[in-house]
C-alpha cells in the first residue's frame, strides 16, 4: 500500500480477523490438534498489514506471534538435533522472516 493507509474499517476487519485466525490457533494448539500452515500464513500476512498501518496487534495476534518465535529459537538453539523438515517449514521460514523484520523495526525505532 502506497503510504500504509488502509481504511479503518479494512484495517478494523484485518484485526478482527487476525483475532479470530490467532484464537483458532491457541485453540488447536490446547486441544493438540496439528494446525494448519495456511492459518499461520494469514495470521503474518495480517499481522504485517496492520504493522504497516501503524495499528497494534491484538492481544491474541502478539501472544500466538511471540510464542512461535519462542519456538523457533529454541528450534534453532537446537537445530544441531532438530528432526528432518516437514511440511509446515514454510509457514514457519514465513513467520521468522516476518518477526525478523519486526525486531529490525523496533530496533530502528530506538
């Protein structure tokens, strides 16, 4: 978007999206049901768009974001013995890429 300015009502649907997508989340996740790659890539790409419209994330988007990212570095800390890739490897490179950027964000707020 050309100046990262999205109508607030799009941008108050992407969040309530992004709410009901992260919410489904820690739902399968607590139930232990395998959640699906797609779910996660709709959650980043709605979380990217309301990052680019200035606009926090929602308590559920930012908890299920901050849980995979703990995740993923622990994986990482770890990667030496980590089992072979599987499918969910991109949704998953997707979501580092995307909290990588994040972190350089913040970091070049500072």
């Amino acid at each position: 978007m050309i100046g990262s300015h999205a109508e607030p009502d799009k941008v108050a649907e992407v969040a309530r999206l992004a709410t009901a997508i992260a919410d489904r989340i820690l739902a399968q996740n607590a139930a232990g049901t395998t959640i699906p790659p797609e779910q996660f890539t709709m959650l980043v790409r709605a979380a990217r768009m309301l990052l680019d419209n200035g606009v926090a994330w929602p308590p559920a988007v930012e908890h299920v974001l901050m849980e995979v990212a703990r995740r993923i570095e622990q994986a990482e800390a770890v990667s030496d013995v980590a089992p072979a890739a599987s499918e969910g490897d991109d949704a998953v490179v997707h979501l580092t890429q995307f909290l990588g950027a994040v972190k350089r964000r913040e970091g070049a707020g500072d």
